[in-house]
C-alpha cells in the first residue's frame, strides 16, 4: 500500500508541469494616478456683479484613480482582456467609486480589439493626450468639448440624464462597444457605440424618443517625424444637448421631438528632439432640434486650442492659449439670432513642473477663462463647484482666475 502511494505520488508530481504548462497564460497589474491640486480662484466682471464670487482657496484630486487591469491568452490567436478602474476622492469631496472610471471586458486578435463597458469616447481621449502632465489638472483645455451655457466640463454616463450633462463631448459612456483597429503604416481607428437603453415608450403622451451615441477617431503617427495627425467625430440622437443649455435661467430651446448634436475635430501633436511637445486642436460642435415650441432650433460654434511644453533635465515649463467663438443661433422659425450673441471664451494657462523621480511631480499653474458679454464657460471644475463639476456658479461675463498647485504621483 505505501509503495503504490509512493507511485501515485510521483506520479502526480510529473504530472503537474504538463497541467501548468497547457493552463492558459494569464497576465494582471495594479495601476493608478493620485493628485493632489490646491489652489486660490475667483470670478470677476459678471454682468451683474452682485454674481461674482470671492477668492477662496480649494483642494481637489483632479483625476486621481486607481485599477487593475489583465489579460489571459483564451487561444493562439485571441487573448480575453480587462479593466476596473475607481476615482479615489483624495480630497474627501470627490466620489471614490469602484468601477467609476475606465472598466470593460473585451477580445484583442490580429484583426484588431473588440471591448464592451464603460469607457472614455475615443473623442474625448483626444483632448486628454494634450495635456503636459499625466492626469486632468484645473488648468487644462475647458472650452474644448464643451459649449459653454453653464454645461458641465464632462460627464460620466449612460445614457442621456435630462442636465447639462447632455450637452457635453467630454464623456466616459456606458452601455457601449467599441473596436480599435490594428495600426497599420501608422494608421489606426477607433469607433464607439452606446445602446439606447434609455429609448422611451411610443405612446401619445410620451412619444417615441431614441438616444444613442456614435464617437470615432482616424489616427496616423509617425514616430520618427515625432507627428500624430488625429481626427474625431462624434454624434448624439436624441440627447437634446440644446434643451440643457442655459442662458441665464432659460433653456436655448423647449418642446423639441427629436435632435441631433455633432462634434468634429482636429488634432495634432508635434514632438521635437529637443522635448518640445506642441499640441493645436479645432472642433466645431453643432446643436440642432426638431419640433422646438420654443427658443432656438440650432446653435453652432468653432474652437480651437494651442498647449506648448519644454522639458529640461527634470523640468518642464508650459503655456497654452485658446478661444471658442461667439458661436450663431438659429430660433425655431429658422431666423439668425445676432443680438445678445457674444457666446466666446478665451483661455489661457502658465505651468511648471519638477520631477522628483519616475513618476513624481511637484508642479504649479496659472490660469483663466475670459468670457464674452453673455458667455459662460468655466475651468473644471469650476469656482463654486456645483454638481458633477455644473459651472451654474459662473455668470455671463463673468472671467475665472486662479492659480496653485499640486503632487503628482503616477505608478
């Protein structure tokens, strides 16, 4: 008897590399940014001045996350891929949500990457890259994705939820696929779906509203010129971005039955040898509605933003400088709005960064937005705060100032 359990027992023990050796290959890293962003802003010049609001000093933790992500080879030619990210509220006012940020589940293969979940538009992940630091800093592009109209700087979402959300480019959306093609001669797209789960009964008293989302981007890069040319667009069905925008207390537009709201932009991105980076984006965004009661049935503005870096040793300076046009409404009989249509922004920023070892930062900034006589944009977040970074704290006319900053730290 203890003779044949020495058998089986060796027996196992040769066996067990051969299980191991077929098990499939599975790969996981933890990940993460953590921010933490003081600074001193204010609003001043509002219309009514009484809306103006005073200094104060704040804290917030920017886009500080932390995730894991992995990967399994199922067979030869597909590997299973993951990702749960959570925001983590450094500053104790930002939500810390398990699963609040990037996570999906998807299919990588020669042929290109399938992935389902909750994930940034390949829009939205343009703008991101141009930024000089590896996490979204007050101090960065706000008038581009955004029209102003106190909308929200971006969004997390599902599906429409009936704020200023709706209006917004900048998303991370939910119920979506996507497909990211292989690069190939340096060339590459992405393109995103978002189901209409919030698609609304056909009745007479609720009629038949059908909310989906469509975001794509075309890509070349040319490492050794050190050049990524990019383009995006993206479109909103039934989102009625027009609806959530406010100028001053009253919606653009009411009583519509179906819109469409449309975004195309261009990127590109230089590197130079002597690590210049130099990032220029345009983008027009365009509202339109149908069936409005009241308002306006289409609102369209251009904008565009320039962000040059230069780093030295372990520094980096900085400066970028923007405007979002006055933009041009159209009320429902069809008529150019001209008066009370000065709808622009200028924005600008100054920044500096130290880096203390791979992945640490120590930096600070300078930074505004200058609004027009009726314009309402506002850096995110914005002064004041407001839900999901709602810039309804910022008056028409009404400029922010600010400067600070922060710890970076990247792992």
């Amino acid at each position: 008897m203890k003779n044949r359990l020495s058998l089986l027992l060796v027996a196992g023990a040769i066996a067990l590399p051969a299980v191991a050796a077929d098990a499939p290959k599975m790969e996981w890293s933890l990940y993460g940014t953590l921010v933490t962003e003081l600074n001193s802003v204010k609003v001043t010049g509002s219309t009514d001045d009484t809306r103006d609001l005073d200094s104060r000093n704040r804290f917030s933790c920017a886009t500080s996350n932390v995730g894991f992500k992995g990967s399994m080879q199922a067979t030869s030619d597909i590997k299973v891929i993951w990702q749960v990210e959570s925001s983590v509220g450094v500053d104790g006012d930002a939500p810390s949500t398990w699963a609040g940020r990037n996570t999906g589940l998807g299919l990588e293969t020669k042929f290109g990457t399938i992935l389902a979940g909750y994930w940034d538009t390949p829009y939205k992940d343009v703008v991101m890259k141009m930024g000089p630091m590896p996490a979204s800093l007050a101090s960065d592009v706000s008038i581009i994705t955004t029209p102003g109209f106190r909308t929200i700087g971006t969004v997390s979402a599902t599906k429409p939820a009936g704020n200023s959300g709706d209006a917004i480019f900048n998303r991370r959306q939910g119920n979506s696929v996507q497909y990211w093609s292989p690069a190939f001669q340096g060339f590459q797209a992405k393109l995103m779906y978002s189901m209409n789960e919030g698609k609304a009964a056909n009745n007479a008293a609720n009629p038949s509203i059908n909310p989906t989302l469509l975001s794509g981007t075309v890509s070349y890069s040319n490492k050794a010129l050190g050049l990524t040319v990019l383009y995006g667009y993206e479109q909103h069905n039934d989102y009625f971005g027009l609806n959530a925008m406010m100028n001053d207390a009253t919606a653009l537009s009411a009583g519509s039955t179906s819109s469409k709201d449309t975004g195309h932009l261009l990127a590109v991105y230089y590197a130079l040898p002597t690590k210049t980076r130099i990032c220029g984006v345009v983008e027009q965004l365009k509202y339109t509605v149908d069936g409005a009661t009241s308002g306006n049935s289409e609102y369209k503005r251009t904008a565009w933003y320039l962000i040059a870096s230069q780093e030295i040793d372990a520094h980096k300076v900085w400066a970028g400088f923007g405007m979002a046009g006055k933009g041009t409404l159209t009320n429902a009989a069809g008529a150019e709005v001209t008066t009370s249509s000065e709808f622009g922004a200028k924005q600008y920023t100054l920044g500096y960064a130290y880096n203390l070892t791979k992945g640490v930062s120590l930096f600070a900034n300078v930074f505004g937005v200058i609004n027009d006589e009726n314009a309402t944009y506002s850096p995110m977040p914005p002064v004041g705060g407001g839900a999901a970074g709602a810039s309804t704290n910022v008056y028409q006319n009404g400029d922010t100032k600010g400067f600070g900053g922060g710890l970076l730290y990247k792992f």
